[in-house]
C-alpha cells in the first residue's frame, strides 16, 4: 500500500489562501480610502462653494447697508432742505403777504355796485347788498400770524355778515368769536350797537398753510 504525504500541499494551499484573503482586504482597505478620499473632496469643495456664496452675500450686505446709510443722509438733507425752503417761503411770505390780506380785508369792507362783482360775492356765500359801512374796526392787531380784530356793527345781522366773509376769506383761518354784546354808544346819541371781538389765525401762503398743518401757525417761536 503506497502512502502519500499531502501534509506540505495542504500548507501550501492554506498559505496561499490566506495571502489572497490578506491582498482582498488590502484592495477593500484601498477602495476605502479612497472612498473617503473622494469623499472628503467633494465635501470641500461644497464648503469652499458655501464659503464662496457667504462672502458673496456678505458683501451684498455690506453694500445694501453703505446704500441705507446713504439714503438716510440724503434723507436728512432732505428734510434740512425743506425747513430751509419753508424759512425762506415765510421771509417772502412775511413782506407780501400782509399786503395781500389787507387788500382782501379792504374788499371785505367796501361796497360795491359792480355787477361781476356782485356775482362773485354771491358765489362766496356773501350778500352783495350788504352796506360794509354797518361795521367798523376800532383794533386789528396781528403777531405771529395771531389775530385780533374788535369793533362795533350795527346788528347781529351785520357781524354775521362780515363773519361769513372772514370764514370764506382766502387769508382767514380759525375764526372765533370771543365777545358779541349789545352797548349803548353815547357819542351816538346812545344808539344801541353790538361790540365784538375776534381772534383769528392769518394765512400769508403756502409756508403759514404747513405751520397750520403742523400746529404751529400763531405761536411764538422759541427763544
């Protein structure tokens, strides 16, 4: 009976297994890695992109607030332009403007047999045939745009007459009627008028309609 070894072709086999298991696990190690590799890399490059994209928006930022600042300076100049322009508006305003309310007041009072007028009148709400000479003015006297007006009139009738044309006067604003009594004037034989008192707000033009607006018409500036 013939014997054969087969103790050294079995380590033989068994090595070279185990060298092919080890060169498998060296190849999975490798496609790890580089997996890794790879992902590490594309990793990066999305936070290089993001990074990118930050400083991107960052800047836009920065610019959007250098932008802000700049319309709120213009802004403020703006608005100092304005408070320039109304100061200016007023000084004009203050020289003519008086003018003008004195013509206006001076038509309240005057009669008048014009017949454009008179439809004119009529249009304001005014009796054309009203006699202005029903009514004097004894105090007129304006500061800041503060007016106080007192006189006699013949009649209520009369004083609601000049009333209603202050009202719808175009440098007129404010009306109030402090006083309206009945008096006995001896220096006219005592005949009975109706004394009265009024305070007004005046308009010069459009720089006293925005101190109107903002309720500083008539009030003194400050010191």
């Amino acid at each position: 009976m013939i014997r054969i070894n087969l103790l050294p072709v079995r380590e033989q086999v068994t090595k070279k297994a185990g060298k092919q298991v080890l060169a498998l696990f060296a190849v999975l190690i490798l496609l790890e890695v580089g997996a890794l590799l790879w992902f590490q890399g594309e990793k990066g490059a999305e936070l290089t992109a993001a990074q990118q994209n930050n400083a991107k928006i960052s800047k836009k930022i920065e610019t959007l607030q250098t932008q802000t600042a700049e319309v709120a300076d213009l802004e403020s100049q703006k608005v100092e332009l304005e408070q320039q322009k109304t100061v200016l508006d007023g000084l004009v305003e203050g020289q003519s403007g008086p003018v003008r309310m004195l013509t206006e007041l001076s038509s309240m009072l005057t009669p008048t047999e014009d017949p454009q007028k008179k439809l004119e009148m009529l249009n304001r709400g005014w009796n054309p045939d009203w006699d202005p000479r029903r009514l004097w003015l004894d105090g007129f006297i304006e500061r800041n745009r503060a007016l106080k007006i007192s006189g006699h009139a013949r009649t209520n009738e009369d004083l609601a007459e000049f009333l209603q044309r202050m009202g719808t006067a175009l440098h007129f604003v404010e009306i109030n009627l402090n006083v309206s009594e009945a008096v006995e004037m001896s220096e006219l034989e005592n005949a009975r008028m109706v004394r009265f008192d009024i305070d007004a707000l005046v308009i010069y033009g459009p720089a006293d309609v925005q101190k109107l607006q903002a309720g500083t018409l008539g009030k003194a500036p400050p010191k």
